[in-house]
C-alpha cells in the first residue's frame, strides 16, 4: 500500500470499484430487482397466455380479482414488513416469533378486509360482483388475499434478515408455478377458462413456493420457533401504525386503478388497462425496491443516507430513463404482443403511463427518506392525500371519458406531486450536512463556500511544507499577516474554516477569526529545534477544521495544509506570501482565483471529445499488481519522515545524463538511484511499478488556472524501476495519452454519487511479515520562486520539505524538489515498518553517487 492508497480508491480503479462501498445497497436491492425481473418476465408471459387461450371477459375478471388481492393483501400487511425490516436487524433471539405473531396479524387482517370486499361488491358494486366468480371463486378470492399479505409480509421479513435472494426464490417459484399450472389447464381438454380457474392457477402457486422457502428455511436452520407471541409487538404499535399508513396511502392508489378501471368503463377496458400497468410496474418496481432496500440498510446508519440516495437515484434514472423512453415510442408494438385488441385499447394509454416513470421515482425516494429520518406520520398524511387525488381523478376521468383520459389524469396529478416531493429528496442530495463545531465553540460563520469536486477527492489528505533557517519570522508577525489576509479577503481559503462533514469553506468573522488564528498558528520558541521533529509532530496531529496548521518558532515555519487547498503550485504561493509578509510586517496578499467548475471537464473533451482514435488508450488504465496473502504481524501506525539535501548531486546526475541518458529528466534519475539503493540495502522493494504523482494542469487551455489540487498520481509499470530511461519514457508516454484526466473524472463522478470522506480510512492492525516497499514518487518541480525569502543561511543550508501525511503500511513516498541548485528529497514511511536509518542511508547514497547506483543495475 502507498501513499497514493490513502487516496479514494476510484482514483486507481475507476467508478466501479469505488461503488464496492455499497455492497449493501447492490446485494439487497439487486434480489428485490431480480424478483421484479422474474416476476415480471413470468408474469408477462402468463398474461400471454392468458390472453391468447381465455375470453378477454375471463382475463379481466382473473385480473380484478388479482388487483383486489394485491390492494387488500398490501391493507392487511397492516405494516409489518416494513416494521420487521426495522426491528430485526437489532434483535438478537425470538425474530421467527415475532415473524409469525406478524404473519398470523396479516393473515387476519387480510381476511376480514377480503370479506368487507366480497361484501361491497355484491352489494354497491354490480361491475366487481360480476368479476367475483360466483362463491368458489369468492371463497377462492378471499383465501387468496389472506396468503398474499402473509406472503408479502413474509418477503420484507427475509429483506430484514439480510437474506434477500431467498426471496427471490420464492417469487421465482411462484411465477414459474402459476405459469406451469396455466398451461396445464389450457391443454386439460374440455376445461374452460374461466376467471375463477385462471385465480386458482395464482393462489396455488403462493402456497407450493412458500412450502418451498419453509422447507429451505428449516433445512438451513434458520428457524428456531415459529410460536405467535402477542406481547412481542408491545411497544411496536405506533411505528407498526405509521408504517402501515404510509404503506396503505403509497400502495392503495395503484391497486386500486385496475378496479376503477373496471367500475367506471368495463371489465374488458380493465384487461387492457391492466396489461399496460404491468408493463409500467415492470419499471416502477425498480425505484420501489431500491427505495425499500435503502431503508433497509441506513435505517441504523443515518450518515450513510445522503450516499445511498445518491447511488440509488444513479440507478433508478440511469437505467430507467431510457427505459420509459423507449416504451414511450414502443407504446402500441409492445400491447401488440398481447393481441390487436390490445394494441388498440391501451397502446396510447401505456405511453402516458410511461411519463410517470419520474415521479414513481421520486415519490419512492421521498417514502424511504421518510422512514429513515423518522418522519412516517407526515410522509403518511401527504400520502393519503396524493393517492386520494389520484383516485378521484382517475374516477372523474374515466366517467367522463376513455382509457387515455383516465391515465392522462393520473398522470398529471403524479406530476404535481413531484413537484412538491422532489425538493425534499434533493435536500438530502446536495444540501449540505450542517457543521456544528463552529457553534458550540462560539465561532460566528458569516457565509460558506462549497468545495469543488476536485477539492472534495483530496479533501482526507494533507501535506508538510517546512522551511528555513529564516530571519524576522516570528508566530506573531505569522499571525498578524493571516489576520490582515482575513480583513482584505474574509472569504479566503486559508483563513476560513474547513467543514470537513459538510464540504464547505466557513468564512468567519473578524472577531471569531482573531480567536481561530490563536490556536491555527503555535509559537514554539526562540531556541534551536529540530526542524524534522516539527514535520513528524504535525503529521502525528489529528485532522481538524484548519485548512493551514502552522507551527513558527527557531527560525523555521512548519506548515500542514489541506489537499483540498492546493498542491505544490498554490501552497508555495501561500508560504512565500505568509513568511514574506510576515518579514515586512504587512497583510498577507493572495489575489483570489476564479474557481473554474468545469475545466476538466472542457480538458478531457479538448483529449478524447471528437477523437475516437483516442478513446481507446485514454480508458484504459494500468492496475497496481495483485498481492499475495502471507504471513503477517501485528502492526501500529508510526509515520515519519527522513530528509536530505545536496547541492552538488544535479550537477553529476547532468554530467551523467548527457553521456547515458540524453533527454531524461533529473526526476526520473532520482528515483532510479534511490530503487537502486533500496535494494543495495536489502529491502527487495516492489519492482513491478510504482505511482508516480502528476499535475493535470498541462491539459488546460492557456489562461485558465486552479488554484487548489489539479493531480492525479497513476500506476505506472516502466520495464525498470532503476532505469532513468525507461521511467522517463514510460511517463512521458502516459502523460501524452492524457487518461489522468480520465481517471480524475470517473473520480469525481463517484463523488457526485457518494461524496466524498472527510477522513482516511483508518490503518490496519497488521503488515506483511516480510514487507515489500512499494514506492509511490513525487516531484514537484523547481521552488526557486521561494528564493526571496528571508532565509538566514545560503542556498545549500536551506530547508525545504514537502512531506504527505499519510502512507500505507508498506508504502515509501519519495518526494523531490529543486531550490536554487539544491536537491531536496524527503522519504516518508511508518518507522513501525522500516528502520529509519536504513532509509536514511538509502537517501544519502542517492546524494553521494547517484550514477554509481544506476550504472551498477545496469
């Protein structure tokens, strides 16, 4: 692991492995999905056959008396499955018990709410007691509705419990029975197929798959007592309450539609109608899973909810979009594939349904926020609002009119409900999350900034400039050149706070910032100090809200840096204007830059955009190799860091290079000597390749500029790691393809997705036994625009440090600079791993004879 590891791991291997994060979403909502696909794929096909073999009378009749089971089961669930989803991941015995006791509830409810149904049709409601069979068929459609909301039940209870896929076993069962059971009845001859047949069909299904799932249940031993304990649901009441209201006003709405259908025009419209709504359900029950299975797993984790809505909205618009789209155009082809009939009744009408795709996705999102942020009685309230609008519309619509100004009407008050639900859905998207340190410490934050996208990435890192021996710098006169900053530009990064949860710049006022720059800025005295003791100290220090940490004292200025702030170029500007006016005694002054949001994404565009012959090359990235599992040791975490500095070694690596290596840069002969000497010394370092930094700004168009962290650090696999040669051709090769900019941009998309840490992750706990250095080179370049500080000694006694506070636990971080004719290198590595004066000779050697060391690889 190298110092690039501590990155976001979508900065090495794309978007993809950086959504490795939300496993959880994936697994869960992908068996609800698949559940969806399967039923929907069995479901279309049983419908088809339906349709093709049964009077059209008989399919609408079998199709109310599904939409009665699916709206009065989904009553009857009374809320328990989404109770269960709640209550079981937190209890440790007695989940089947309170399982059953909520199964043998909803069977109940069921029932009672099946013969209120019975009741109303035979006595209000000509249409719907025509669709009832006759009493075989009543008494068939009542047993129906009692095992389908214990089965519904039973499905959310396997969500709690984590096991999702056997769910969609059961469901695969179900569909594959019923359509297995239909064509055996179509081809018994003499049998005609009634309405009553075809629900006979669908209830036998239900039981033979869930017969299937207990019996999976018991051969893996995970039931331990199916005994109903009433007293298990004390306490559960109101939130059992709650859910089932917002389940009842989500769901009554589109199961009640087929029976509108079917009382205000007629069973055959109904037939028609509700092919058409299964088609749209195939779609809308992709943002219904994903919204349930988001409840699912942030429902004990709050903070991972802004993320997971993120990656959920990704999933359901991504895919469903041109899902809708395309059923849209396909509207009357696709009702074609169930007979002309259809294609005439309900083609137009499946295309408006498609246009509520949107909403469905909104609304759903809107449901699961809700519940996790403990909001059921006012989602419940707004909902049964909603869902009687679009009863009522649908009502009016369809006494008044056809098929089409049913939906259409529908559709329009969907609309409307988007509208007022999507606002609260992007709250929790892009609003930021509140940081309320500043408050409770008394700090007044006059107005925030959010940060980029390419601040946010670097946001968990930071870095160490340290310099000196200077003359005039004191931590007061440091201090009184930041307060002067913050009077000219209060908005400023490097005197704002940084909002680490949020992602934002606090700017604060005069008299809270006079107070932050006390504890931002530490006076260490006028006596001699260790200058790597003030390095190591700040890279020991926990992050905190300063974006610049500053430690002056012994004439040195120590100062850790947010990434987010900038890299090399903006942070050498910081530390020349802070010491330089602090040595004159004036306000600091950085003229601010304007932040310009899309330039990479205007740079990638100039590389690939209209270049197909690039695209190729620019998505394909080198990977850092696998490594093997092997022994290992307990390990702690002990950065550190050792330095050196030479001022005669560029002008033997030059000498050397205009014999050897015409062209090659210093650089590359820096880090070939310093591989060169690690294996001298016996520490067999990763040869397979190395990260090397780079600045992304080359890419830019002439005049634009970015004032905060514009770098990219790829993994790269030269031929040789002790070949100046070869390094050097190998990221010159890689810097003209341009894929950094690539790999920036799938790096910020999956911010976009998820944000992005405020913190690293933390260390692990163990290291290989044999630990291989795995080496990670920065270089950043000349820092001769540092040459006018006040230093108090001559070039070849200057310190100059650029050292990261971060690294894995094998990792070595080379990182090199030129001042003046001076080499600076900076080695940074956990001394719990490495012995510190072994690569403190490693660097010396480097100093000493850096062609001695490459020749002898050679």
């Amino acid at each position: 692991m190298t110092a690039i590891d501590a990155l976001p791991r979508h900065a090495k291997h794309g978007m993809f492995t950086a959504l490795k994060g939300h496993v959880d979403l994936f697994l869960n909502a992908g068996s609800l999905m698949a559940t969806t696909l399967v039923t929907s794929v069995f479901g279309f096909a049983y419908w088809w056959v339906a349709a093709q073999f049964a009077p059209q009378a008989a399919v609408g009749q079998a199709s109310a008396a599904v939409s009665a089971m699916t709206l009065i089961g989904t009553i009857g669930m009374f809320g328990m499955g989404t109770m269960l989803i709640s209550e079981l991941p937190t209890m440790a015995r007695g989940k089947w018990d309170l399982i059953s006791t909520c199964l043998l509830t909803a069977g109940t409810a069921a029932t009672a709410g099946g013969l209120a149904y019975v009741m109303v049709a035979s006595l209000w409601v000509p249409s719907l007691q025509d669709a009832l069979g006759g009493t075989p068929g009543t008494i068939l459609l009542v047993v129906g509705i009692a095992l389908n909301a214990m089965t519904l039940v039973l499905d959310e209870a396997m969500v709690g419990l984590l096991q999702g896929p056997l769910q969609l076993m059961r469901n695969a069962w179900f569909s594959l029975i019923k359509l297995a059971l239909l064509a055996l009845v179509v081809v018994i001859p003499g049998l005609a197929l009634t309405g009553t047949v075809l629900l006979l069909t669908w209830v036998a299904g239900i039981v033979a798959a869930t017969a299937i799932l207990f019996r999976t249940l018991r051969r893996r031993r995970m039931i331990d007592s199916l005994q109903p304990r009433p007293g298990l649901m004390r306490g559960r009441g109101r939130a059992t309450f709650d859910h089932n209201l917002l389940n009842l006003a989500t769901y009554l709405p589109r199961a009640a539609l087929p029976l509108i259908v079917t009382a205000t025009l007629s069973a055959e419209a109904n037939a028609a109608f509700y092919t058409a709504f299964m088609v749209l359900s195939f779609m809308a029950m992709v943002p219904g899973n994903v919204a349930l299975t988001l409840f699912a797993v942030t429902a004990g984790d709050r903070s991972a909810l802004r993320s997971k809505v993120r990656v959920g909205l990704v999933i359901c618009l991504g895919g469903g979009l041109p899902a809708s789209l395309v059923v849209f155009l396909l509207s009357e082809q696709i009702m074609g594939l169930f007979g002309a009939n259809y294609a005439k009744s309900a083609g137009e009408a499946l295309a408006i349904l498609s246009l509520t795709y949107v909403p469905f996705v909104f609304h759903h999102f809107f449901l699961a926020i809700s519940r996790v942020q403990n909001k059921l009685r006012g989602a419940g309230i707004f909902s049964i609002f909603a869902g009687v609008a679009e009863l009522l519309a649908a009502w009016w619509a369809g006494s008044t009119g056809d098929l089409n100004d049913l939906v259409t009407a529908v559709a329009v008050v969907m609309a409307i409900e988007m509208v007022l639900v999507a606002p609260i859905v992007l709250k929790v998207v892009f609003a930021p999350v509140p940081d309320m340190s500043a408050v409770s410490e008394g700090v007044n934050v006059m107005s925030t900034t959010s940060l980029t996208l390419h601040e946010r990435a670097w946001l968990p890192l930071e870095y160490i400039r340290t310099v000196g021996p200077l003359a005039g710098v004191d931590a007061a006169r440091v201090r009184n050149a930041l307060i002067g900053l913050h009077a000219i530009d209060p908005t400023h990064r490097a005197v704002s706070r940084l909002d680490r949860s949020g992602a934002r710049w606090q700017h604060m006022d005069a008299t809270s910032f006079a107070a932050y720059v006390q504890e931002a800025v530490t006076d260490i005295g006028h006596g001699p100090v260790d200058f790597d003791a003030m390095t190591r100290y700040l890279q020991a220090e926990p992050r905190a809200h300063h974006p610049v940490r500053i430690l002056v004292g012994g004439g040195y200025f120590a100062m850790k840096v947010s990434h987010a702030y900038g890299d090399a170029g903006p942070v050498n500007t910081l530390v020349q204007e802070l010491i330089k006016a602090a040595y004159e005694g004036r306000a600091a002054r950085i003229a601010p830059s304007k932040r310009h949001r899309t330039a990479l994404a205007k740079a990638w565009w100039k590389q690939f955009g209209l270049k197909p012959g690039r695209w190729k090359e620019g998505l394909s990235f080198a990977r850092p190799p696998h490594v093997e599992e092997g022994p290992a040791r307990p390990w702690q975490a002990n950065l550190t860091v050792v330095t050196a500095r030479s001022g005669h070694v560029l002008g033997q690596m030059r000498t050397w290079r205009d014999q050897y290596a015409p062209g090659v840069t210093t650089s590359a002969i820096t880090f070939a000597a310093f591989t060169s000497a690690l294996i001298e010394l016996g520490f067999r370092p990763d040869l397979r390749g190395g990260t090397f930094l780079a600045d992304a700004r080359r890419y830019l168009d002439s005049g634009v500029s970015i004032d905060s962290n514009f770098c990219m650090g790829p993994f790269l696999t030269p031929p040789s790691l002790t070949d100046p040669m070869a390094i050097h051709r190998t990221l010159k090769a890689e810097l003209a393809t341009g894929r950094i900019l690539t790999m920036m941009l799938l790096r910020e998309g999956k911010i976009l997705l998820s944000g992005a840490p405020g913190m690293p992750d933390p260390y692990p706990t163990e290291v290989a036994a044999e630990a291989r250095p795995r080496l990670t080179f920065s270089n950043q370049g000349r820092h001769d625009m540092l040459g006018d500080l006040p230093w108090a000694v001559e070039p070849g006694g200057r310190v100059n440090q650029s050292v990261p506070t971060l690294n894995g636990p094998e990792g070595i971080t080379l990182t090199t600079s030129e001042m003046n004719g001076v080499l600076h290198m900076e080695a940074t590595f956990h001394a719990s791993t490495y012995d510190p004066a072994m690569v403190a000779r490693a660097l010396d050697m480097v100093c000493r004879d850096p062609a001695g060391l490459i020749m002898a690889k050679r």
